[in-house]
C-alpha cells in the first residue's frame, strides 16, 4: 500500500498557483486553441502575437543601424583595430536578440521543439566572447589558456591567462552583465590599490566597456580543504601561522574600509610558500544599474544570494550572520562576525574537521542548532582540541554570544596581539629532525627552491634529467607540494595514511612515480636540508633523517608490491 502510495503521489498532477500557470500556458497556445475548437480566442491570440513584432522592429532596426554606421566608419577609415571589437558586440547583442524572441515571444504563443537545438544552431556564446577578451588581452600581453578552460558561476566567468614574456599565468574574472554601476566600478578600483602579502594582487582591470574583466596573480597552490584533504590537521605551530595571516589580512582590509564578507576555507589559498591567500573576488560586489524607485531590487544581484552562499553562511557564519539570512552587516558588526569564523577555520585547521558537519543543509543547519543551544554539546567537540593557548583562543572565537566575544576580542586587531607571541614561541618538545627542516626555512628563504633544482637535475638512466617531465606550471604547484610531503614525512607514525594516499599507485599526480623515483627524491631532500643546516649537523641528526627515510620507503615498497 506505502508503494502505491508513493506511486500515486509522484504521478498526481500539482494543484494550486503551479498549476493554473501551467495549463494556463499551454491553452494559451495559437495552435492548441484552434485544436480545441477554440477559434475566436485561437484568431486573437494570433493577432497578440503579431503585435509583438513593433518591438522586435524596433530591436532590429537598431542593431542595424549600428552596424551601417560601423561599416560606414570603416570605409571612410575613421575607425581602426577596435572594429573587430564593435562588430563582435553587436554580434552578441544580435544573438541575444533573438533567444529572448524565441523564448520570450514564440515560447509563448506557439508549442516549440527542439529549443536546444535551435539555440545552439546560434553562434556560440563563448566563441563571441573569446574572440573580444582575446583582443583585449593581447594588449596586455595575455594569452587564455584554452587547455585550462573555464570556470563559470552565475555572475561571472574565471579564465586562467598565461605571459609568455613573464613565463607568469593569471586569473581573469569576467562579469557577465551588460551594465555595472558605478559603485561596483569604484570598489575595483580600490582593490589595484591593495598590496598585502596575504591578499591575491588585482593587476589589472578592464570596466570602461563591455566585457568587463579584472585579472588577479595566478596562485600555485590550493585551497585550504584540499590542501587538508592531502595532509590532514596542521600542528599547533602551523595553525598559529595561518590563523595570524588570516587575521592580518582581514585587518587590513578593516583599515582599508572593505568588507570581504565571505570568510570560508574554500575561499582561502595556500599559495608555493606556505602561506594563506585570500581572494579579492569575494570583494568586489556586483550589482545591477536597474532601479526600483530608490532602491535596487535584490533580485538584481545574480549570484549575490546562491544556495552555496547560503550553505557557507550556516556552515561558517555568525550566529548573528545567520539570524540575518545571510545579509551583509555594516563594517564594525562584519569584523566581529569574522571574528566567528575565524575561530571555526582555526577549528578545521587543527582537527581536519568541521564543527558544524554535515554532508546535507539540513544536517549542517541541526548540527549548528545543538551546538549553539547546548553547551555541554559543543564542550564535548572542542575537547578535541589540544592543550595548548591557541586552542583557548578558537575557544573564546567561538562564543555565540555576539557581546561576550567582543568583551575577548573588541576587533580583529585586538586578536592579532594575542596571536603574535604565540608565533614567536618555539616548542622544544619537536622531534630533532622537525627541528632541523625548521632551521633550513629560517635560515634559507629560497630553501624549497634550491631544493628543486637540485632534484630537476638529478640524471636518470636514459639519459634525461627530472626536469624534462615538468612544466613551468608543475614546478611552481611543486613549491607548496614538497611542504605538504615533508610536513607528512615528518609526522609517518601519526598521519600514516594521508602519506599513502599522495603517494598511491592510483594517485592521479604521482602515480606514474616509481620506487627509485622516490629514493632519489629523498635522497636530494637530505643531501639539500645538510648543506644548510650544517651547523647542527652531526651523526645523531644524520641518523634521524635516515629513519624517516627509511620509513617512508617501507610504506612505498609495500605499495609498489615490495619493489625496491
């Protein structure tokens, strides 16, 4: 009986406002109307339909009229390069011209088959819009990497660029609007003027004309929880250095008067040194130019208000950010409420492991409601926590209650006094060889470098050199890779299996590597970390390093099927 229960539930029609909308669109229909007999209301209906073209006139005569004069510009040579330019745009906007007629007026008086197929008949949006970014771009000296591809959400595009002069690659994010207003315009501009080693670089903008595009430094790393995904929770130490960028960066922005907004692991970097980027996308706030009356209309945000918005919001929001829906607070509220986040990031940072989990809304959404109402619940999770004054801090970060956090931390800067003696502290209980690569990051600010090309050229029996297998992309995504290997190298008894997974035979990046390969790679990493760390140098240290040699090769010969 449940079956056919079910059965008839999801076979029943809708009822209510959906359906009269429904079929009142597919009576509407000229042909339907004349099928059911219905020929007086059939003969005004198509008599609507015709009305419509007096616009549709209109829309044409225009695109028209700007491509005579532009043909007519260019016989007489007053225009030059920026030609292609003009024609491209009113080859998009003649493009748009007529989906919104096919959708918007033939959808509604006629039954249409293969939509899809006509819209794709259409000159490709995307070939319209390379074909202009690609010319603006080869003024600045940028090529797209079409191997890359895109990445595109609701209010923009995300393109990777690449300068063949600077043998450098960048991000380009175009807005995919007709029109920004001029707010948006002044906030890019503000964005050129930020230098903070922990926020992306804006280098260039391109928002006096249509399609605005912003390109930002190319980060050779990855976001935080992939980065955590591949070494899983960080030491105190690390937490403590992450933690401190995050907050300088965001109280720099304080400073600068700009609101990131959207503070949440997928949206902080760990760039080719180590160290946390944040991104100025999540700065600029796009928003439309049509007015209602004095305000703009919250529907005129496209992607301002996206499900993932909403998700990141219960998972890493406020209390008071998520009592707000989501909305933005003023300037002073935003800083304390990512004083909250802050705290839930450093959670992930030490435990690998969200505080509010859950794979679905609803269970991240119960999860935060037991937490915050039950003390004694969230006492439990934060005792994962070590003991340590960090984990004290994350602790008081974390207070629901917006006045009691603010009683701890009044603003970011006031977190940033408590977080600066705890980097400068150095734990004693550190293994000797943990001790040791610590000296040769002090000591060699180009330590990962060095190491690199000394492995690059490390001659292997065909004669090639390691060098030969990677691109300049491949060696700059290195950089961060070597940091996460050894972090695990040097931690083998207690985080055994992340270290099996980076290097697995069926790993997707490494598992074309064999054993010798990995010997050789050690091999170079202690012959680099003794050249400089030579003070300390000794047989014991010698000694320490060998045994995490050794036992990383054990984990990788038992993978490999006991090839040595």
């Amino acid at each position: 009986m449940a079956k056919k229960a079910t059965s008839d539930t999801t076979n029943s029609k809708p009822d209510g406002p959906q359906a009269e909308a429904s079929e009142a669109k597919a009576t509407s229909q000229i042909e339907r109307l004349f099928e059911q007999g219905n020929l007086k209301e059939s003969l005004d209906r198509f008599s609507s339909f015709l009305d419509c073209f007096e616009e549709i006139d209109f829309e044409l005569a225009r695109v028209k009229s700007r491509l005579s004069g532009l043909e007519t510009d260019e016989k007489a040579q007053r225009i030059g390069p920026e030609a292609l330019i003009m024609r491209n745009q009113i080859s998009f906007d003649y493009q748009k011209t007529l989906a919104d007629f096919r959708k918007n007026v033939l959808g509604q008086y006629f039954d249409l088959r293969g939509e899809a197929d006509f819209l794709n008949s259409i000159n490709d949006r995307d070939q319209v819009m390379h074909k202009i970014l690609d010319l603006r771009l080869l003024a600045k000296h940028y090529q797209r990497d079409e191997a890359w591809g895109k990445v595109e959400g609701n209010s923009s595009i995300i393109y990777r660029l690449f300068n063949p002069g600077m043998r450098r690659h960048a991000i380009a994010m175009m807005i995919k609007m007709p029109h920004i207003d001029e707010h948006a315009k002044q906030e890019i501009e503000m964005l050129t003027d930020l230098r903070h080693r922990n926020v992306i670089k804006l280098l260039d903008s391109e928002i006096d004309r249509f399609p605005f595009f912003v390109i930002t430094e190319f980060v050779y790393g990855d976001n935080l929880p992939n980065a955590l995904r591949i070494v899983g929770p960080r030491s105190v130490s690390q937490t403590i250095d992450w933690l401190y960028q995050l907050t300088d960066a965001l109280d720099y922005l304080r400073h600068k008067r700009i609101l990131h907004t959207n503070v949440r692991p997928s949206k902080i970097y760990i760039d080719d040194e180590w160290q946390i980027m944040i991104s100025p996308f999540d700065l600029i706030k796009i928003t439309a130019t049509r007015n209602q009356g004095n305000r703009i209309s919250k529907s005129e945000y496209p992607g301002e208000r996206t499900f993932n918005r909403y998700l990141d919001v219960c998972q890493y929001g406020s209390p008071e950010l998520f009592r707000a829906d989501g909305e933005t607070l003023d300037l002073d509220a935003m800083c304390l409420s990512d004083l909250y986040s802050i705290g839930l990031i450093g959670y992930k940072i030490l435990t690998g492991e969200d505080l509010f989990s859950g794979k679905k809304l609803y269970d991240i959404i119960e999860n935060r409601k037991k937490l915050e109402f039950d003390e004694k619940a969230l006492a439990a999770k934060l005792a994962v926590l070590p003991a340590h004054p960090i984990s004290d801090i994350i602790r008081q970060l974390l207070q629901p209650d917006l006045e009691e956090r603010k009683k701890a931390f009044p603003n970011l800067h006031a977190l940033l006094r408590k977080l600066t003696p705890l980097t400068r502290s150095f734990n004693e209980d550190v293994s000797p060889v943990r001790q040791s690569y610590r000296r040769c990051l002090a000591n060699n600010r180009e330590f990962v470098r060095d190491f690199y090309q000394a492995f690059y050229r490390v001659q292997l029996p065909n004669g090639k050199t390691y060098g030969d297998f990677f691109s300049d992309t491949a060696r700059r995504r290195q950089s961060s890779m070597l940091q996460m290997a050894i972090d695990l190298l040097l931690d083998l008894d207690q985080r055994s299996e992340h270290f099996v997974e980076l290097v697995h035979p069926k790993n997707a990046k490494h598992g074309g590597f064999s054993p010798h390969d990995y010997e050789r790679f050690l091999d170079t990493l202690i012959d680099t970390i003794r050249l400089n760390d030579q003070l300390h140098w000794n047989d014991g240290l010698e000694q320490g390093w060998r045994e995490v040699r050794e036992k990383a090769m054990k984990l990788i010969g038992d993978l490999h099927g006991g090839r040595g």
